[in-house]
C-alpha cells in the first residue's frame, strides 16, 4: 500500500512534470536563459544563509551542547521553535520586530533564513561537539596551540563532516525557500521556488515552471549528495559520553557562555513576541481589534474569504493529513521493521528534501488537476500533498520505536496460537500507540504550515492558514496585517502546542523495551 | 645547583568550593622521573591537570626550569601532557601529529619532520609517518602520542596513566623504552599511576599522594 500510494501520488506527478520537458519545446525551455536567470541570485542568497547560520549557529552549540547551567534546556528548546513555526509566521515575525521601515530585500531574507535555521545547526553540530572530548583541545594547548588555534585546528576539522552535513541542509531549504522570499524578498532575492509559483500562478507558463522544478530537482539533489559525501569523509572519532562541562570560573569565560546563551534566548524570541504585540496593537493602541474581528474581515468576499474559515480548512486538511500519513507512514515503517531494511528507512526518511514542497504542488496540479483526472473539486489535493511531505517523517518516528522494541512477545504470543496480527500487536501494540500518537501530531504540525504545495492547490474560496495570511499581507491596510498576525499567532500556539505533546510523548513514555540479554 | 625542571612550593589544588590537596612541595630535575601513586581521589589527576594549567591552582607557585608559571596560560608553559588514551587528532597523519608542536613553534617543515623521523624511530615506529592514526594498535598508538608530547622539548612531561589501557607485556616494554627516552632528552616527568610495579620499575623516586579529605 504505501508503495502504491508513493507511486501514484509521488512518482506519477514528478513523471507528468518531468514529460514537459522531455519533449522537444521542454528541452528549449530547459536550456533557455529565462530558466536560469534566478540560479544565480537564489545561489548567492541561500549561500549567505548558510553562512549566517553556521557562523551564529556554532557559538549557539557550543555553548547548548557542552556547559551545564541553569536554563540551558530553555535555551535549547528555544532555539528549536523557529524552526518548527511555518515560514510564512516567521517571515510576519520577522517584519513585525523590525516594522514597515526596514526595506524588504536580501538582507531581511537571509537574516530570517539564518533564523529559522538555526537549529539545524546547533542540532547536528552540537550532537558532534558534545562528544568531543575536550582534552583534545588541552594536548594541543600543551604543544603550544593558543585557545583559538587548537580550536581551529583541531576541533574544527573533527566538527567538519557535521558542519558540512548541517550546511548542505540549511543551503538546501534557504535555496528552495518559498513564503519568506514571497514576504519579505524583493526582484533581487527570488528563488526557483519562487519563480516556479509566479510562472504557474502569473505567467501561466506551465512548461516553464516545469523546466524550472527539473532544474531545482537537479541542482538540490546535487548539493544533498555533495553533503551526504562531505559528512561522510569522517575519520574515526574518540566519541565519549556526553558529560557537561561547568561554566568556567573565570569572568571572561562566564560571561562567554551565559551571554551567548541569554543573547540565543533574546534572538529566538523577539521575532514571536513582535508579532504577538502586533496582534494585540491597532491604531497605536492596545487592542483587541484584529481577535475579535478574525471573524469577520472580508467574510463576504471569495477572493480572499473568512480568516476563521481558512483555520477550519487548515484543521480539516490537517486531520486527513495526519490519517493518510499515519496509514502510509505507519505500514511503510512496518514494512522496514519485517523486511529489516533499516537503509531505505533513511533513504525515505531523506527524499523530501530532494522535492521542494512547489516541485510537489506542481506536479500535483499537472497530474491531477486538470483532465482527465481532475480533483481540484474534491478538496483532497493539499491534504495529498501534505501526506507525501509527512510520511518520511512518520517513517522516521515510528520505524527506530519499532526496531528498538523488544520482538520476544511475538514469537511468545504465536507459540500460544496468536493469529501473526495479534501477536504482532501483542509485542509492538504499546509502542506503536504511542508513536503513531506522536506521529499524527507532527503530520499536523507539518500540515498547519506548509505554504509551497498549499499556494498552487488552494482553491479560491477556501485557502489554508498560511496562504490567507500571504493573501491578507498583499492587500494594504492595518486590518489585514492585524488579522494576518491574529492567525500567525494562532498557527504559533497551534504548532508550539503540539511540538510540546509529541516531544513530551518521546522523551516520557517511549522508551524501547531492549532486549535485557 | 641544577635548576629544577618543575618545582611546586606549597601548592594548593582543586575546583571552586572542593579543595583537593593543599601544602604540595615537589620537585622535579632533568632526566628524572618521579612517580606519584595513590588512592583514586587522592588529586593525582588534579594535580597533573593544575601544573599543566588546565586546573587554576588555588594557591602555591609552579616553576618550570626556574621560571614561575602559576599564571601563564597552558600553550606557554613548556609542560608536555599524555593522557591514558593517547587522543591522536583523527584528521593528521602520524607524522602531522608528532610535528604540530613543532609547526606551532615556528618550527621548519624540513626540520619538523627530521625531528619527527627521529622520534619515530627511538620509540620503535620508523616509516610510520605517512600511516593514518586509525591504523595503529593501542600500544602504537600511545607511542606516537608520547613522541607528539616529546617533539617540541618540553621541560617537563605529564603522564597521566599512559599505559593502563595496555596489557600487562606490553605496558612493561613501552614503560621501559619511554623511561629511556624520556632519560635521553632530559625531559623531567612526572607520572601517575596506579601500579606500583610500573612506578618502580620505571621512576627514579615514588611519591604518595594521600585522600586529604580523609581524616
């Protein structure tokens, strides 16, 4: 099943894209000027990114990862938020902190792509670093290396493949990024991401958005496999357990690290806490305004139709999201656990970030959005899409529970005469309960805020959350940015919340019953 | 009158709010190789880890060949350092390893790794430059820790129970080549074990360290 619905909901809808541009006027459209003219600015773009998260990531999980002290769990999670919020709230968030006389353009954009991807960074290289056994550092000081030259040359070439690995991700999603650029970029930041929705949605040119996501599909694939290899050439490391260090005694080093940690707090939350104040302020004043009247603003028209209703949209796709990706994510994990291919697990778990979420909407609109398969009617194309963007994810939660648990009651509860689905149930049934819980919960988070897929499937009249608010922000006038930062808040409650349940369901009761013996 | 390699007068060692040991005179003179043995918690490490200048000392002097170094930083102090594992850098080759001292001096390549080669071959790894770490055995291993440690002269040279992750053989071969090496340079070293077979066989005193928190 999962494999069918990978192909006819995946596999078939980049096939329909790819055919536009295998023909002969495809192949034109390939090669042609107008396809690669964003290349080098969306390049440019995502490489200044990269760099700013890895420059105020590494200080972040340095600091996150290897010190004890109070509120480093605060600082942690905290870092962890932007991250998971939509990139459309975070976009709002960022023009809220920095208010409508800071031009937008290239420095806003890399400024809230280094933001949210900062936890990619201090994830992945802070796992590294904080088994790095710090006497490294001390022999090569006794051999004479000064604090900053035993950093550079010892300790960065062992954190190399980590932070190639964190780059090549932050690169990727800054290069393919969609609803920052669309609210706060300019002509000078647009992306392939970007240039695929206006010639979709603007121009019309259907063949030309297709050459344009072959050509994205080309080159992200191309930077994930240069980071797969890069991350890969690691020489084998002393890795230790992780043991937190004390903050250093001395003043330079105390404030070193607790400076660096409440500057990370102030960093991640100045952007949400703009965009509550904003929620709450109208004509210069407190008020309750845009709460009250997220009821109402433009209710009468389509073109932009009720705020509340576009949430009750969200919710609905967001619950047949979490059912179909369950379903599909939960036999796929299944499928590893009795196949034991724990390789294609990662494989899977991988390939979304290969197809950019408007590579997928696309896809999505060619194969079934027009005759003969057309169902744009049946209001299933976004929540399809969201599914194809949550299974690997729900792989990702479910096979590792399923792996670690403790297989001996299946075979106990057959030789008992136990039909293989009971006994199946018997061994994993406590385990998957409370993952595929955790799993729904993600697909939800994921649903709540996508943006790329949802703006080429949203029909007219009934648009999700995060396509509202970019269709509110298009429009002039305080209501409309007031009501958009309403539900941008709503969508950070949402999200936060149900971030908060799953992480609370993997760290409390999931444990995976290993075999004792 | 000779000059110590390391002396320590009325050292006090330990952290902030835990006092470990305190009134320590030692002293250390060139080619001589003092053994410290005790209880686990008795400060062994610390006291290593506070003449290194990883650890601040709470009190007392350090000098290193006459010159006080209680407050200079680690990278100038002239201390040389093997811990128990030998924490090769994984990225170098055995060669990159035994000259980053050197390299860091200012050192020459040429004569980097003519004083490489040299050291490889006292401590029985010649034409091992060019390996990788990962290809070494443990005991080979420590071995080129204990040459990276020697290559740029220190005055003096920590060990921190080098050869407990070794069998019983092989831990009383490497002792001996490393007593005779460490003898050749004139190196000072102080070194820490648990084993007082190891101790005396290879030290010129033993010195014990007591749990100064036990009455």
């Amino acid at each position: 099943m999962p494999a069918a619905f990978l192909t006819v909901f995946l596999a078939y809808p980049l096939g329909v894209l790819g055919s536009h541009v295998v023909d002969p006027t495809g192949w034109t459209r390939l090669v042609a000027a107008s396809t690669w003219h964003v290349v080098p600015l969306a390049l440019v773009q995502a490489s200044a990114s990269t760099i700013l998260a890895v420059a105020v990531g590494l200080p972040i999980a340095n600091v996150v990862s290897r010190y004890g002290f109070r509120g480093r769990a605060l600082a942690q999670a905290a870092v962890t938020v932007p991250f998971v919020l939509p990139t459309v709230v975070v976009a709002l968030a960022f023009r809220s902190l920095l208010g409508p006389g800071v031009p937008q353009g290239f420095v806003l954009v890399v400024l809230a792509h280094a933001y949210v991807n900062l936890a990619v960074v201090v994830r992945i290289v802070g796992s590294q670093w904080a088994q790095h056994d710090p006497n490294f550092e001390n022999v090569a000081r006794t051999l004479g290396a000064t604090r900053w030259a035993a950093f550079r040359t010892v300790t960065l070439p062992t954190l190399r493949p980590a932070i190639a690995s964190s780059a090549s991700v932050v690169f990727i999603f800054s290069f393919t990024s969609l609803g920052i650029v669309l609210l706060l970029g300019d002509a000078s930041t647009r992306t392939l991401e970007s240039q695929i929705l206006r010639q979709t949605s603007v121009l019309l040119d259907f063949p030309g958005a297709a050459a344009t996501a072959v050509v994205q599909l080309v080159l992200v694939s191309s930077v994930l496999a240069a980071g797969m290899l890069a991350s890969r050439r690691s020489t084998r490391r002393r890795m230790r357990p992780v043991t937190l260090r004390p903050v250093p005694s001395d003043p330079a080093g105390r404030i070193g690290v607790l400076g660096t940690a409440a500057i990370t707090l102030a960093i991640v939350t100045a952007p949400v806490a703009a965009l509550v104040v904003t929620s709450f302020r109208a004509a210069g004043s407190w008020s309750l305004a845009w709460w009250t009247g997220v009821t109402s603003v433009d209710a009468g028209t389509s073109r932009i139709g009720s705020p509340l209703s576009a949430l009750a949209t969200s919710l609905a796709f967001a619950v047949i999201c979490a059912v179909v990706a369950c379903v599909v994510g939960g036999l796929a994990a299944v499928a590893v656990l009795t196949h034991g291919r724990t390789r294609v697990m990662s494989l899977v778990a991988i390939v979304p970030l290969g197809i950019s979420s408007a590579t997928l909407g696309l896809g999505t609109l060619l194969a079934f959005g027009r005759p003969p398969i057309d169902l744009r009617g049946s209001g299933l194309l976004v929540p399809i899409a969201h599914s194809l963007v949550a299974v690997p994810l729900v792989v990702a939660v479910v096979a590792p529970a399923l792996l670690g648990a403790d297989a001996r009651p299946m075979a106990v509860a057959a030789s008992l005469g136990a039909r293989p689905t009971r006994a199946f149930l018997t061994a994993y049934g406590s385990v998957l309960r409370v993952v595929m819980l955790a799993s729904a919960g993600l697909a939800c988070a994921v649903s709540l805020g996508e943006f790329g897929a949802a703006s080429f499937l949203t029909r007219a009249g009934s648009p999700t959350v995060p396509v509202q608010i970019v269709r509110l922000l298009s429009r002039p006038g305080e209501q409309s940015y007031g009501v958009a930062a309403v539900l941008a808040v709503i969508l950070v409650i949402l999200t936060l919340s149900i971030v908060l349940l799953v992480d609370r369901l993997g760290t409390g009761r999931l444990r995976p019953r290993t075999a004792a013996a | 009158m000779t000059v110590p390699r390391v002396e320590t007068q009325a050292l006090t060692i330990g952290y902030p709010g835990r006092l470990v040991a305190a009134g320590i005179d030692l002293v250390v003179l060139p080619g001589e190789i003092v053994a410290i043995v005790g209880p686990s918690g008795s400060g062994k490490s610390t006291l290593l880890s506070t003449i290194v200048g990883v650890v601040p000392a709470l009190g007392g002097t350090i000098r290193v060949d006459g010159r006080a170094v209680t407050t200079v930083p680690i990278h100038e102090r002239g201390v040389g350092l093997v811990f128990q594992e030998p924490l090769l850098f994984p990225h170098l080759s055995v060669q990159d390893n035994v000259m980053y001292g050197l390299r860091r001096q200012g050192t020459t390549k040429e004569e980097a790794r003519r004083r490489s080669a040299e050291l490889l071959e006292w401590l029985d790894l010649p034409g091992y430059g060019d390996r990788s770490v990962d290809e070494l055995s443990g005991g080979q291993a420590q071995r080129v820790a204990l040459a990276r440690a020697l290559a740029p002269r220190p005055a003096v040279l920590l060990l921190d129970e080098p050869f407990s992750a070794l069998d019983t053989e092989l831990r009383q071969r490497l002792a001996l080549d490393v007593a005779a090496t460490l003898r050749r340079e004139g190196v000072g070293a102080i070194h820490v074990t648990h084993d007082p077979k190891e101790a005396a066989d290879m030290a010129d005193r033993v010195v014990a360290m007591t749990d100064f928190s036990r009455p």
